[in-house]
C-alpha cells in the first residue's frame, strides 16, 4: 500500500501524539487538526506535521479543514478521529448544556469529519477512517452518561459506514480502548507497571488496522492492559 498523508483530529500529547510520530516515521505527511493549535507546536517540530485550527462540531470548519489539507496535501489516505468529551455526574443532576456538548463532540464531531472523508476517500475508491472509542463504547459507567451516550453513538456510526464503504475501497474501523493511556500526568505505578495502556502500542496497532489486506479487513479491535478486567 502506498499510503503518502494522514489527518489526525482532535490532537493531545496521549495518543494522538504517538499516532503523529508513527505516521512520520513510515514516510507519511501528517496534518494535525486541533481547536487549540498552540500546544501542538513541539509536536508538529518533531513530526514536520501541518497543524490546523478546527472545531469538530461545525460543518463549515470541518468541511473548511477538509479543503485546505487536500490543497496542500492531497486527500488523505488516513483519518483519525481521536476527539472526546465529558459531561460526569449524577444524571439527576449534570447540566444539559454539557451533555450537549459532549456528545456533540464524541459523536457529532466523528460524523462530520467521517463524513468528509468518506466523500474524498470513494471518489478515489481507497483510504482508512479510524475512529477512537473507549470502554464507554460498549457498557455504560454511573455517572458517565453523557460520555457513554457519545461514544455508543460513535461505535454505532463506525458500524454503519464500515458495512456501507467496504465495498467501495473505504475501510473504517472503530478502536474500543479499554482502559486508561499511559502519559506523562498517568504514569504507572511502581507496583503496577501494567496498569495503562502504552499510547506507542495502541498505535502500532492502528497502524496495523490502516494496513490490512482488504480480504480481512476488521471493523473494530478491542484494546486493554492485561491487568484490565473484561
């Protein structure tokens, strides 16, 4: 596969960082897209990466972000939706205007930019679009609704689009990550050095996910530190 750009949406220092440096190092030019562009100065430096101001939840500045990347890059054969957002608190309680938003950039946002992507990637009839989700995807915590409400609703768009891109050369996949990211505010504990997710590690598997043979290509993969309980 020649896989020659990536957009990474929704860039911190975890994950998305790690995904950065990884596509860098397979030759890739990296656009990184962020509501705050200043933190990912050091970032964008190591990385030669482009960086782009975005709000994940309006359209024009998705559809904005979109244009000005295949200007300068081309369309991306990869696309990375890592953008989140929570709400916690008793459900009696937790003020709706943050549920809005919560869901609005878990879920609202992933469709947005996936909605782009796939408009350019079947034109082209190639590319990947790979969507971050998390324990939250799959089973629901208390006082989390806003964030599980958001992040069903991304698991069930990656579904939906994996079975209708597929045949068209567009490979989505969903990634439930099932446990806290190491980093530098979550280190390991000495007593258990385990606990965390190594970010380098989850992305050597997307990396793996981007590159699979269309044969047998999966539609999500589950993530965890051995120590997690299923």
């Amino acid at each position: 596969m020649d896989l020659k750009s990536a957009l990474i949406v929704g860039v911190g220092p975890g994950l998305s960082a790690s995904l950065a440096r990884l596509f860098a190092r397979n030759g890739l030019q990296v656009a990184l897209a962020a509501r705050n562009t200043d933190k990912l100065t050091a970032l964008a430096g190591e990385t030669a990466a482009a960086t782009f101001a975005c709000e994940a939840t309006e359209p024009e500045e998705v559809a904005a972000l979109f244009d000005v990347v295949i200007a300068t890059q081309g369309v991306p054969d990869i696309v990375v939706y890592n953008a989140s957002a929570r709400a916690p608190g008793p459900i009696t309680d937790v003020d709706p205007a943050a549920v809005a938003r919560a869901i609005a950039v878990s879920a609202y946002g992933g469709f947005l930019v996936a909605q782009q992507a796939a408009r350019h990637m079947v034109a082209r009839g190639s590319g990947s679009i790979l969507l971050t989700g998390a324990s939250a995807s799959v089973k629901g915590y208390p006082q989390s609704a806003a964030f599980a409400m958001g992040k069903f609703a991304l698991r069930g768009l990656a579904q939906s689009m994996a079975r209708e891109l597929a045949p068209k050369g567009v490979h989505v996949a969903h990634f439930v990550i099932d446990g806290g990211i190491r980093g530098a505010t979550r280190p390991d504990p000495n007593d258990n050095p385990d606990k965390f997710l190594d970010p380098d590690a989850i992305a050597d598997t997307y990396w793996h996910v981007a590159t699979q043979p269309r044969s047998a290509w999966t539609w999500e993969i589950e993530l965890r530190p051995w120590v997690e309980r299923f």
